[in-house]
C-alpha cells in the first residue's frame, strides 16, 4: 500500500492546501484528495512540482507499507 505523507510536508514547510495548489496547478479539491490517500494515481509532473515547491523528494511524500499492517 502506498501511503501518501504530503499533509506531513506541508505542516513542515508552513505552507497551506489553498497556496501549495496555486503553485503546482491543481484544484483545492484533488489536492485534498492526494492528501487524504484517496487519488488512485499521481502524475510524475504533479510530483514534480509538489516536490519543487516544498524541496522535497518523492521518498518524503510517498511511502510504502505492507498491506498486513493494517489487517
């Protein structure tokens, strides 16, 4: 399962949802999404740019668990 970690990133970088998805072209409403680990994909380009704006890497926004962890 891939946990998606960008609320933790955002709160370290002091940065809101409404600035973080002016920046990299989103709507409010699929970031949210994203933050709340309901998207079912991601674009490499939305990646990108989410770790631009908050100088990051992927590894800090995407993590990968075990589906037994949560069984």
């Amino acid at each position: 399962m891939i946990i998606v970690n960008l609320d933790v990133m955002m709160a370290k970088r002091k940065i809101s949802s409404g600035e973080l998805s002016e920046k990299i072209g989103i709507t409010p409403a699929n970031l949210s999404i994203l933050k709340k680990n309901k998207g079912k994909a991601i674009r490499f380009s939305t990646l990108d740019k989410i770790c631009d704006v908050l100088k990051c890497t992927p590894g800090d926004i995407l993590e990968y668990r075990e589906d037994n962890e949560y069984k």
